[in-house]
C-alpha cells in the first residue's frame, strides 16, 4: 500500500497525527517495515483497529484466517515464491473467481501477477500481517523476508528506491530461477526406459492436471509433468540432439529428437497431457500460457552438474491439435569454432583465411537452414577477435555470446531491423561488421557501401551454391559494379554425418556408380568407400557427429569482370571451377574417399556437378 495515501488516510480520519506518523515512517526506513507494522510496533494503533480502518475505508471484508481452513488444492493454485513476495494467501476459488487474502489491498502489482499467472479473476479480502505470515508458514513451510515495495519509501527517496529494488529483484529472481534449474536438472534425469512410468503417474492424476490448465496453471506440484519434461531436455542432451520436436496429433504426441541433421522419434506420449507439457515448457520459457492463439518465442537455461550451461531456444506454434513446440539446443560447450577443424580441404582453407586478413570486403556464406553457416561465421569472427579490432554483429537471434565482441538482438518489432543496426554499427567506428543475414535490397546496399568504406563485412545469404548467389544480389537491385566491387568471397556449405568410427567398415560400390558421382577414372577402380554398419556407439544408425562440405569462391579478376558483363550462374560457375573452386560434390567425394562420411551422405546433400 502507499505509504503516503494510508499515511495521510490515517491522519486525515485522526486515527493518528502528522507527528506519529513521521515516527513510524523513520521506522519504517530504519527496519524495512510496512508503514502499518511500523504503526503497530509503536504502540499508535492496534492490528486489530487498522484492519477494521482498512476494511471500512476500501469497502473489504475482513478475515480471520485462524479459523479458515483452505484447501490445498486452493493454496497449490498461488505459488510458495509469490506468496512469501506480496504476502498473500488463496482462501477460495469460485468458478473463475479466486479470492485471496492481503493486508494491503492497493497493491494492483501484487493483484495483475495473481490475475496473470493463474488466469483468474481475483477478489481481494483483508487480513492482518501477523495472521498472513502464519498462513504462509503453516501451507508454504516458511515465511520469505520480506522486503519493503517501492510505494513504502518516502517520496525523497522514491526513484533511488525504485531503481536499488527493480535491481534486487531482477538479481534473486535470477537466481531462484538458475537454482530452480539445476535442481531440476538434477532430478529430472530420466531414462527412456523409466518414461512408461513416469507417463502412467502423470495420467493417475490427468484430471487435476486438466483442471490446472484449464487454469493457465501447472506448477512444480504436477511433480510427473515435471519429471518428463525434465528427462525430455537433459536426455536430449545426452542424445547429443541439435533440436527437441514435440508434434500434438489427433490422438497422440509425438517427441522426436533431431540428431545429426536428421529427426527420429523418441517417443509417442497420450494425447491427454499435451496441454500440461506445453504449459511446462512455456512456463519455463517465460512465455504466456495463457496464449494459445499466436506464435510464441522464448528460451529456457538449464543447468547440468555445476559447470555445465545449455540454453534451449524455444518457438511455439499454434498447429490443428495443439500447439507445437520446437526447442533448439545451445551448448556453447559443444561450439566448435576452430576454422582447422570444420572441415575444409586445405586449398579452401587457406583462400578462406586470405579473404579474413584484408582490411575490407565483403564475404559471404550461403546454404540453407541448418547448414552451420552461424558456426562458420563465429568462427572467423573468433580468429578475427582481437584487442585492437572492434566487431560488431547483427543477430537473429544471438545464439552464442563472445567477449570482446558486440553483439546485438535484431528485434523487428520495435523497428531494430538488420538495415537500422547496420546504419548504426557505422556510428560505432567498427572495424569488422557481421549481419546475421542480408534479406532484403535495403540490407544489402548499406552492407554493401560499408564494405567498400574500409570495413569488412561478414553475412549470410540463402542460397544453393557460390555462384547463384551472384544472381540473388543482382535480383535484390544490387549494381553488378558495386558487387564486383565489394565481394571477395563467397562459401557455400551443407552440413553431412560423419561415419561412426566404432562401427565404420569398408562398403564395395559399383565402379560404374563411382563414375557417375563424379570420381575420376584413375580412382573409381581403386578408391575405398565406407559406411557405417551400426552399433549402440551411434544408436545403430551408422553415423556419429558432422563435418561440413565447403564451396569456396573467391571473385578475381576474371569472374569480376563476367559479373560485369552480366554472366548467368552457369557461366560463372564454370568460370569459378575452372579458376580451381571445388564444388560441394567435389568436397563431399573427398570426404567420402578419406572415410570421413558415406557416398549416401554425399548424395544427400549436395547436387550433381
């Protein structure tokens, strides 16, 4: 409550005078108490007066909550945290109606919160601070300290206060919720084994389940709902999974884990508790589970052992049965930004490193979605990173951060699009500028002018192969001199399996079917292929981990002059292979040939020359 508003209401009404009231205000800040305690602890009123003052003055019933007895399904519906925080007890639901005990009934954060978390509309009673503190011990096992709200400083010190609090409360909510995590995490490892049961629990009670979401409301009391989702993120970390699918169907809810570029399924759940597994999950993600109609974003920090941090980044989407959740797996443990160790060939790897050492240019890396063009581009930026460069990037989303770089969360909503973060990085005297990826003309004319003003310029493009993407910035009403001008580099790249060394044995292929993939002559009769038989090592799928397959194109002299002239991508395409690029087979064929991946993943993922 106001301090002032009950302070002047209690002068006002002569129920105490100015002088007693500046007392328990000085109280007030020297203890951190409610302005009403601080009254009562003085001896100017009595708990008993001040509750019958405020239900007269707001219009409220009072309580004894003594001789309440309230149901724990009641008291489940607000959890211990806010409970201790607002210092407030749920007596009673009616419907959609519940009604909660305060001592304060002007405090609309504490009512909104309520109103937000649980779904309901909520009726506001009063009761004395002393009977609120013994309700939260005896059904929530403890009373919080409780800490002093904004309103409870004086006006002199109402914005230094609001600033220290809003501080306090960002940090122990920090906390509580990295605590929350690894405990769960903990606790929550499940075996696939164990599921079954951990389901069968889960549907023994579905009915309360079903009633909490009706709600908006499944808390850590839905211990099976918890325990599954818990075992569904640490297991997919152990599976070494890149993204966790959970798909509602008509009568059932698949789970399916994508492990190396591929997606299996793990699990197929009862349709029942889709509702209470979403709503985990949301609530985890910080998200609103009440909103069930539109797209959501969120991320979710778990925490494995004590040194362990993975991050999940989370969409939910409303489909025709449900809403599906898609959970992408972040483990920065697990990054690997070493430029040797990605995969390129020798030849390619070193044209890459000569592009990142000039002072300015643009270089730019196709492929399609999940192709590792983020991995390769925090990689140059990693060797690029250096006390004396400044390096700022454009992000959508930021998926891992990086001391000594400048990072920035394109957010579109707001009107931070890719364009208005590139025209401003120019203000920040950079040196080196990474967009997250060139989408439209705007993006690209302003990447491009910043390239040839002395900056280089890291991006990405959607692309097929080097070549095409040419064309893609001449479609975009890029200039063919101002490409020629500003490009030096292109890299195309997919992502293949790698064949699973405990299990990797020799394959006999056709030497007509070698000829056909591209392999020269000379070597069709004596290349050795390799394919992966299965073992538990790589879950019997032959295949353990990636390597990538890179294109790489640098623009000289003769290809700058073709794009110029306004070549098609055939022509330049030839024009590159002939200049010494290795096609995407052609990197996918040596990797087959060194036994690094299978001439299956080879055809998977890259065409035809």
């Amino acid at each position: 409550m106001a301090t002032t508003k009950l302070g002047q209401m209690l002068v006002s009404f002569q129920v105490i005078t100015e002088e007693q009231l500046k007392q328990a205000l000085a109280l007030q800040r020297r203890e951190g108490l409610r302005l009403g305690s601080a009254l009562i602890k003085l001896g100017y009123i009595s708990e008993k007066g001040l509750l019958g003052f405020l239900s007269k003055q707001y219009g409220l019933p009072a309580v004894e909550l003594a001789k309440t007895n309230i149901d724990q399904a009641v008291i489940k519906l607000i959890p211990a945290e806010m409970a201790k925080k607002y210092q407030i007890v749920p007596i009673m639901r009616v419907g959609a109606t519940l009604t909660i005990a305060s001592a304060d009934p002007s405090n609309v954060f504490a009512i909104d919160d309520v109103k937000f978390m649980t779904g309901y509309n909520v009726d506001v009673v009063l009761a004395s601070e002393s009977e609120l503190e013994a309700s939260i011990a005896n059904y929530y096992g403890g009373v919080a300290k409780k800490q002093p709200d904004k309103a409870e400083y004086s006006a002199a010190d109402n914005h230094t206060a609001a600033a220290i609090l809003e501080a306090r409360d960002f940090v122990l909510k920090q906390e509580a919720d990295e605590d929350s995590l690894a405990e769960d995490s903990v606790s929550g490892m499940v075996d696939v084994d164990e599921f079954d049961k951990v389901v069968g629990s889960a549907l023994d009670d579905v009915e309360a389940i079903e009633e909490k979401e009706d709600s908006g409301i499944v808390k850590d009391v839905d211990a099976p709902i918890v325990k599954l989702v818990n075992g569904i993120l640490v297991n997919a970390v152990m599976a070494r999974a890149s993204d966790i699918h959970v798909e509602p169907y008509e009568s059932s809810l698949r789970v399916r884990y994508r492990v190396d570029g591929v997606l299996y399924t793990v699990m197929n759940l009862p349709v029942k508790i889709k509702a209470a597994l979403t709503s985990r999950l949301k609530i985890m993600s910080k998200l609103d589970i009440a909103e069930r109609r539109l797209p959501q974003d969120g991320r979710i920090k778990l925490k494995l052992g004590r040194k362990k941090e993975i991050d999940f980044r989370v969409s939910v989407l409303p489909c025709l049965f449900g809403e599906k959740t898609v959970l992408r797996l972040l483990d920065k443990s697990n990054l690997q930004v070493d430029l040797t160790k990605l995969g390129f060939e020798e030849s390619a790897l070193k044209d890459f490193m000569a592009a990142l050492d000039k002072p300015y240019g643009m270089i730019l890396v196709t492929g399609p979605t999940g192709s590792g063009k983020t991995t390769t581009l925090y990689s140059a930026l990693n060797h690029l990173n250096k006390p004396g460069t400044n390096i700022m990037t454009a992000e959508d989303p930021v998926e891992y951060n990086f001391l000594g770089i400048n990072q920035v969360h394109v957010r579109e909503d707001i009107g931070l699009t890719f364009a208005s973060a590139l025209r401003s990085f120019l203000r920040q005297d950079p040196d080196i500028i990474m967009v997250g990826e060139i989408r439209d003309f705007e993006t690209a004319e302003i990447a491009v002018k910043a390239a040839l003003t002395g900056h280089l310029v890291l991006s990405t493009l959607h692309t097929n192969d080097a070549p095409g993407t040419i064309n893609r910035l001449l479609n975009m009403g890029i200039e063919p001199f101002l490409v020629s001008s500003s490009v030096i580099l292109i890299l195309a790249q997919r992502l293949a399996r790698r064949i699973c060394p405990q299990c990797k044995e020799e394959e006999k292929v056709p030497r007509q079917a070698l000829l056909n993939l591209g392999f020269p002559e000379k070597e069709a009769d004596q290349v050795k292929i390799y394919k992966g038989r299965g073992c538990p090592a790589c879950n019997n799928t032959g295949y353990k981990g990636r390597v990538a397959l890179y294109e790489v194109m640098t623009l000289k002299d003769e290809m700058k002059q073709l794009i110029l002239e306004g070549a098609p991508a055939e022509e330049l395409k030839k024009a590159a292979i002939a200049g010494g690029m290795k096609t995407l087979r052609i990197s996918g064929l040596t990797k087959a040939r060194e036994g690094v991946t299978s001439i299956e993943e080879v055809l998977r993922v890259s065409f035809g020359d």
